[in-house]
C-alpha cells in the first residue's frame, strides 16, 4: 500500500513519469496520445529516445578521398548532444516548420518535419517497446 502510494505521488508530481507508468504490453500506448507528449515536453521526450541516437545523413556530397557518396552517412547522436535540442514544437516554431505523419503501424510510425517550397526534410522514427513509443532513429535529408 505505502508503495502505492509513493508511486502515485510521483506520478502527480512528474507528468513524464505519469505517461511512462501508464503504457505496458497489456496496456499499449497509442502513438496519438504519445506524439503530443513527446512533442511538447523535452524531458518526456529524452526519456523516450533510444541513446545514442542513430542519425542517418543524405546528402549528395563527396566522402573525405572525393568519392561520391552512396546512401546515407551514419552517425550516432550522443545523450548530451540530444539533451541540448529543444522539444520538437519549440523547434518546430523556430524554424517555421510542418510535420505530417508519413507511415504508421501498430509499431511503428514516421514523422517528417518539412518547409513548404523547400527542399530537404527530417524524419523521426519511432518503434514501440514494451507497450510504449521511442524515438530510434533520427534522418536528415538534405538537398
């Protein structure tokens, strides 16, 4: 009872640990209800990112001996890196993005971030686990 009481106690007080508690196998979060979440409040969002964070680049450049590049260059963003980005709405607004959901499934989702008349995007890329949503995998497209 007393850790009942603990638990809810801290769910009142943490709203990110409010979402965390509520999704499981038996009881799957939708990823409507997630999105807003991890949109809006930047911690919620780093406790729901896979770290290091893969981070896919394409790009039509050349490699470092003036080869071509052929697919996209790997790399992994680091937890100090991504707890430097501001939520996704506040960078959203910065940069006078629109987002638009490209693909979804029961787990797995992609979200792109894109500039009318621009081009280039970045999409986020989200899998579930355990019943709930997290960010694997972040692309830059560029043009």
């Amino acid at each position: 009872m007393l850790f009942k009481s603990i638990l809810l106690a801290t769910c009142l007080v943490s709203p990110t640990l409010a979402g965390a508690a509520t999704c499981s196998t038996r009881h799957p979060e939708s990823f409507a209800n997630f999105l807003p979440s991890f949109s809006d409040s930047k911690g919620f969002a780093q406790e729901r990112t896979v770290l290091p964070l893969p981070l896919l680049s394409w790009s039509g450049g050349v490699d470092t001996e003036g080869r071509p590049l052929q697919g996209p260059q790997r790399t992994y963003l680091s937890a100090a890196e991504y707890w430097r980005w501001p939520s996704l709405n506040r960078y959203m607004q910065d940069h006078d993005l629109l987002s638009t959901v490209r693909s979804q499934t029961k787990t797995e989702a992609v979200i792109e971030l894109y500039k009318d008349g621009v081009d280039g995007l970045v999409t986020f890329h989200f899998k579930t686990k355990g019943g709930c949503w997290y960010l694997w995998q972040y692309e830059v497209h560029a043009s």
